[in-house]
C-alpha cells in the first residue's frame, strides 16, 4: 500500500464522516421544526398579550436561565467541525452532545414562553369555575376533602406523592435528552410537538375557564399569604404587573398538566423496553399524587389526561409522525 492509497482511504473516510453529520444534522434539523414554529407563536402571543395586558416581564432571569444552554451547544457544535479535534469529536460523540444540548435549549426556551402565557391567562381574570367542578366530581363519586384526609391519614401515600410529584420536569428533560442523543428524530419530533401544542391547549383553557385550586377554595391557603400558587390573586386583581421568572409557579389548575404530561411521557417512552414499564408506574403514581401535591380536582385530571389522548389519537390519525414518515426522510437524505 501506497501513500496515494492511504490518502484515498482517508480522503473517503472523511467524505463518509461529512455525510453522517450532515444526515444527523438534517434530521435533527427537520425534527426540530415543528417545535421550533410553536415556540415562536408563543413567544410572538406573549409579546402582544403583554403589551394589551400591560403588565411586564423580568428579563434578568431569562438571560440566565439560557446562558449556559446557548453556550454549550455552540461550543461543542464548533468544536466538533474543527479537523484537529475530528477523532476526539467521533470518540466524544460531540455532535450528538451538541444536538442534545439544543433540544434542551429548545424545551427551556418553550417552559419560559409558557410561564408567561399561564401567568397572562390568569391575568386574563375570567369567572372561576371551582363551584362547579366540584359538583362535577360529587356525580363522579369524588369529595376532594375525603381525598386530602385518606392523605394526611396514609403518612406513606403523602411521601410517594411527594417524591413523584416533582419528576414531571425530569421526566421531560430526560425523554428530550435521549431521543436528542440517540438519534431518534422521529420521536423527539413527535414527543416535543404534542408537548408542546397540549401546554398551550392547557393554558387556552385555564385562561376561559379559570380555577383556584382546593386549597384556596377549602380556605387551606390564604391567598394574602406565601404559597406555591401565591402569584395567583395579585394577577387575577391587577396588583401583580410584573412576571417573576425566577418564581416557577405553576397557576395552572385547571386542566392538570402533571395530567396531560403523565399520559405523554408514557407514550413516548413506549419503545423504550424496561423504561415504559417504570414510567408507567412513576406517573400512575405522579397522577394519583397530584390531587394532594399539586391542589387539583378529579376533573382537572381527567381533563388534563383526556387532552393528551386526544392530541395523540389525532397526531397517530395524521400520519405525520409515523413508519412512512421515517422512510420518506430516508429517501429525502438518499437523495441529497
């Protein structure tokens, strides 16, 4: 073997390292699309929504919370394109990082628009409908105070609602995570898109049909006094003009996005071996513990579980992100 020969076979190893990329960066790219769109919506209807409602939103925590996820990603994706440190980036699986790090940039960029819209919808002040959930979970068989006493009375069901309740975030960075970092750009398309949608869907709703949650209602909480939902009051009465992004409130009641959120997850994780089965178990308990931990009605469950179904029943009737779409950007990367 001669030199030419070794730079031949380097030369085509190179071209065949260039075209994985450019294949994973076009999937990636094209799976980031439609989550891509949504955010911009909702960024675009914070931005007037905030100029009608007149109220304003704290920049500084922004800017922190999407520092480091802007960095990182760009950093890798460079470094990685750099020829000296072409082994390293293959060995590191540095593209494959990059890539995960943006769609998590993505999903933060989405919780913040969030955030505010929820926050507007409660600002939006319509009638609140508690009355009548409550009547509608008295002809299901459902009292929410015979609910909250079978929890003070079972130290151990209050513990399992506790340590489940908040994996509702984890579970959303890690599914993103792995479909990002394994190349799965079908399901990280899917799993952001009706997350997506279904939040905003969520928020839509709270804003027309408004509730506090049992424990205002109860008279549990004081709404004059610190509680995870104390932003609730002062925006609904006009007292509250700007939007904390540091607090993290979650003013949603009605419908449940643990709900909605436990039923997407599970779905999404529904490939994935061992893992379905513990997701499965994680949000039955995360759903069951939300009634105590997260201050919602059994209508608000079944709403916010009802929401995803619907939003998965229409997506798989699309076709849009099933095996034919798979194979159809297949042959849009053959072709290129």
């Amino acid at each position: 073997m001669n030199i030419d020969d070794v730079c031949r076979g380097d030369s085509a190893y190179a071209r065949s390292t260039e075209t994985s990329h450019a294949e994973t960066n076009l999937g990636f790219a094209a799976a980031l699309c439609c989550p891509l769109f949504i955010l911009l919506f909702s960024v675009l209807s914070d931005s007037i929504a905030l100029r009608i409602q007149g109220l304003s939103v704290s920049i500084k925590p922004l800017v922190a919370q999407l520092l480091l996820p802007t960095i990182c990603p760009a950093a890798l994706a460079v470094l990685a394109r750099v020829p000296r440190y072409a082994d390293a980036a293959r060995k590191w699986h540095l593209i494959a990082v990059s890539n995960a790090c943006l769609s998590l940039l993505l999903v933060v960029s989405f919780a913040t628009a969030a955030l505010v819209m929820q926050d507007l919808a409660v600002a939006y002040d319509a009638p609140l409908i508690d009355t009548t959930l409550i009547h509608w979970d008295a002809l299901l068989g459902f009292n929410w105070l015979d609910t909250e006493r079978w929890f003070v009375a079972h130290p151990v069901a209050i513990v399992l609602a506790r340590m489940t309740y908040p994996l509702w975030t984890w579970q959303l960075a890690l599914l993103t995570l792995h479909f990002s970092f394994k190349k799965k750009h079908v399901e990280l398309a899917e799993f952001l898109t009706l997350f997506f949608l279904v939040t905003i869907e969520s928020i839509l709703i709270s804003a027309l049909y408004p509730a506090a949650n049992p424990y205002y209602h109860f008279g549990f909480a004081d709404h004059t006094t610190p509680t995870p939902w104390s932003d609730f009051y002062p925006l609904r009465e006009g007292s509250e003009h700007l939007i904390d992004l540091n607090k993290h409130q979650g003013l949603i009641s009605m419908p449940s996005m643990h709900a909605a959120g436990a039923v997407l997850y599970v779905y999404s994780a529904r490939n994935l071996g061992l893992v379905f089965y513990v997701s499965l178990i994680v949000n039955v308990l995360m759903v069951a513990g939300a009634v105590y931990c997260g201050a919602h009605y059994l209508c608000d469950i079944i709403a916010g579980l009802s929401l995803s179904i619907v939003a998965i029943i229409v997506s798989a009737a699309s076709h849009l992100f099933d095996t034919a779409s798979k194979r159809h950007t297949a042959e849009l990367l053959d072709d290129l």
